[in-house]
C-alpha cells in the first residue's frame, strides 16, 4: 500500500484546472512522495494520462468510483 503524502479534492472543476492544482500540489512534495487527486471531470482520465507521463511523475492509479476519478501520483525524483 503506497502512503499519501498529500491529497487535492478538483471535483467540480473542468479541465485543465485539476491539472494545474495538481501541479502546484506536486511542486510542494519531495521527489518520491504521492499526491491522491480526486476529480470529477471525465477528460481528467486522459490529461493525468498524459501529464504524469509528460512529466516524468509516476501515475499509480486511475480508477472511478461513484461517479469520481481518483488518480494517484509518484512524484519523480530528482
């Protein structure tokens, strides 16, 4: 079980401000620490997608559950 470090509630808020709040959040972590998204905005699936990988950040998981994605990320290190 990986351990959160940090966690941003982005319901209600569309694309690409989960995006965005997430990368503030992440700015604020050590290399290695993780960061539980929970948004609401079905394009999210595909920008955490693309921004984890684009970033070089590690995206553990994306599942929905009643109607919200959970998305949890590695920050990269270094």
């Amino acid at each position: 079980m990986t351990v959160i470090d940090a966690e941003l509630d982005a319901s209600g808020l569309n694309c690409p401000l989960p995006i965005l709040k997430a990368k503030k959040a992440l700015a604020g972590l050590q290399g290695g620490q993780s960061l539980r998204v929970i948004a609401t905005d079905p394009d999210s699936v595909k920008d955490f997608e693309t921004f984890s990988r684009q970033l070089g950040h590690t995206l553990l998981e994306a599942r929905k559950e009643n109607g919200r994605f959970y998305f949890l990320l590695r920050k990269r290190e270094g």
